[in-house]
C-alpha cells in the first residue's frame, strides 16, 4: 500500500509539473511578441506606389533609401525567426518597417513634384520650341536658303514632334531631350536665316533710290515704268508717277540677290529696259518683254567675280524676260519674272520697248517686314 501511495505521489506531482509546464508554455505563447506582418506588407505597397510612380528615374536617392530599411526589417524577422518563439523580439522590425513606409512615402511625394515640375518646365519648351517653327515656317521657309539651314529646321521638327509624342507617353526624359535638340537645331536655323536676310537687305538704300529714280522719271516723262519687288513677289505698274496696276510675279528658284552667271537659277536685280516685244511664235510663254539684261554694272560685278574665283566660267547669261505661263504659285523659271497670261495681256499692251524696268530685292526696309 506505501509502494502504491507513493507512485500516486510521484504521478501527482509529475501531471503538475508538465500542467504547470503546459501553463507557461501557453503563457509564453499566447504573450510572445507578434510578428508585424500588416507592416511589411503595408511597406511593400508603400514601395510598389513609389516605384509605379518612377521614383527610380525621379526620386532615386529616396527609393534606395527606402528599400535599404524595408530590406534590413525583413532581414531583422528572418533574424528573429531563428530564436524560440518566447525570444523572439520584433521591435526593431516595426521600426524599420516605419521608418521604410515614411521614406518610400517621401519618394513618392518627390517623385510626383519632380515630374510635376519636369511637366510644367517641358511645356513651356514646347511652347517656345512651336513658336520658333511657326517663326522660321511664316519668316524664312519661302527663302532659297541652304541646304544645311532647311535640314537643321526640319530634324527640328522632327525632334519636337518625337518629343511631343514622348511628352503625351508621360516619358519627360525622353521628352526633353528630344526637345533640347529641337530647340538647339531651330536656333541654328533662325540664327541663319536672320543673318542671311540681314546681308541682302544691306543693299536697301540702294533698291529704294532705283525705284524712287523710277517713279521719278515716270511723272516727268508722263510715261509707263514696270518695278518689281523681289521680296514681295510683286510687280507695279506706274504712269505719270502714280501707281496703275499691282500683280504677284513669279521668278527664278534662287531669286534672292543679284543675277551673277548664267544658270544660277537667279532673277537679276538693276534698272534695266524692254528692248524686244515678243509674242507668237517668237516665244514660248505666250508673249514676253525682253529686257537688256545685262546692264553695265551686271558685267562689271561678273568680270570682277570671275576675276577673284568668286563664280564659274559659264557666262553672264541674258534672255531675262517678262513673260506669261505664271500663277503657278512657285519660283519656277530660270530667272525670268512670270505672270499670269491675262496679266500679261495688260502688260504688253501698255508697255512699249524702252519702258524702263527697275527690278529690285524689297521696296521696303527690313525691319518694316519684321514689324
């Protein structure tokens, strides 16, 4: 009976060991620090938005910052993952895992105000980019000018409207630095331009003392004088001093400056004469006045340009005419100044050979067609 009283004893006090045993253990379970599992989530998706929102290409310093403390607080758990449940401390995890969401946050925010401000700063050089295209298209894009000024306005064009389409994609990089390029080859090109005009018009004085000569001889003489102005691709028709009749002209591709040799595709400018009527079967284009180019100082320029190597030994040229077959809406002859059929009609009967022709680069200054 001893024996088995004490055996019970030892039951006893074995079943309350292992019950007190069990109690700690759920004790320490049920109070084990939990792992913060909504936190690193909610810093995964915190990185997620930044990251959707370009803040690698925009807020980098931010987002690497971020991701470094998001990688350290899982790095923290897997550390805290190895130690027995009751050891387990995540402390450390939540604050990293704060710290991440507050920084992937400021990435976020800088992320957007950068492409806010990126946005704001590439419209305004989309707008300034348009209006040096509409200004080189509305100044300069009739001119015959060089091969290397056109090529530089249209990869212009084609960079702004490359940058445009980026722009729309919401790829401001791409955006801006197609228009960088766009902005720098436009400025070339108006740069150019403008320096090109500005050394034909230095010879304004002198086309406005032609054309005031002209007129001048017209009211004394009381007699009919043709002007053309180059620049304005008109031509006027002037008896006694007063203006009669204005039409658009058409002439050579190359129309702006004087005429230097022949074939250069340019219309000449001086005060030349009508020396042969011509209509029928003596010209092509309907009738024509014949003018006696070239003058004096046409061959002097040639003589002296031949001279310093400045042109080709092809000839002067001459057969610049006024003739019929134009409203084509283009610079199409071969140096000539052309006008409708109809025009010519008026033309060719009030102008009889003599008529003084004054042909000149603009009646008007530049910065008068600037304004």
């Amino acid at each position: 009976m001893a024996k088995r009283s004490k055996t019970k004893k030892i039951l006893l006090i074995l079943l309350s060991f292992f019950l007190v045993a069990a109690l700690v253990v759920a004790y320490l379970y049920y109070t084990a620090d939990e792992p913060p599992i909504e936190v690193i989530d909610q810093a995964r998706q915190e990185l997620s938005n930044a990251e959707q929102a370009e803040a690698k290409r925009y807020a980098p310093v931010e987002l690497a910052q971020a991701m470094a403390l998001y990688d350290s607080a899982r790095n923290e758990w897997q550390l805290q993952n190895k130690k027995y449940f009751f050891l387990r401390k995540f402390d450390k995890v939540r604050t990293l895992a704060m710290a991440a969401i507050d920084s992937a946050r400021t990435a976020l925010t800088s992320s957007l105000e950068q492409k806010s401000g990126l946005h704001q700063d590439l419209a305004k050089k989309m707008k300034t980019i348009e209006s040096r295209l509409r200004t080189f298209e509305k100044k300069y894009a009739k001119l015959p000018l060089k091969k290397s000024i056109r090529d530089n306005y249209t990869n212009a064009h084609l960079r702004y409207v490359e940058a445009e389409q980026a722009y729309l994609r919401a790829a401001y990089q791409e955006a801006g630095i197609n228009l960088d390029e766009a902005l720098r080859l436009i400025t070339l090109a108006n740069k150019a331009s403008t320096a090109y005009l500005e050394d034909y018009f230095k010879a304004s004085g002198q086309w406005q003392s032609w054309a005031s000569e002209t007129i001048a001889w017209s009211k004394k003489n009381k007699a009919w004088v043709f002007i053309a102005d180059k620049y304005a691709h008109e031509c006027y028709l002037y008896k006694n001093g007063t203006l009669k009749h204005t039409f658009k002209i058409e002439m050579g591709s190359n129309w702006i400056g004087p005429k230097l040799y022949k074939g250069d595709l340019a219309t000449p400018e001086g005060k030349y004469q009508i020396s042969k009527k011509k209509s029928g079967v003596l010209t092509k284009y309907y009738k024509a006045l014949l003018i006696n180019y070239p003058n004096e100082q046409d061959k002097a320029r040639y003589n002296d340009n031949l001279r310093n190597g400045l042109i080709p030994h092809k000839g002067i040229g001459n057969l610049i005419e006024i003739h019929g077959g134009g409203g084509k809406g283009v610079n199409w002859t071969d140096g000539c100044i052309a006008l409708t059929n109809e025009e010519m009609d008026i033309i060719y009967s009030v102008l009889p050979s003599g008529t003084p022709v004054t042909i000149v680069g603009s009646l008007r200054k530049l910065n008068e067609l600037s304004n």
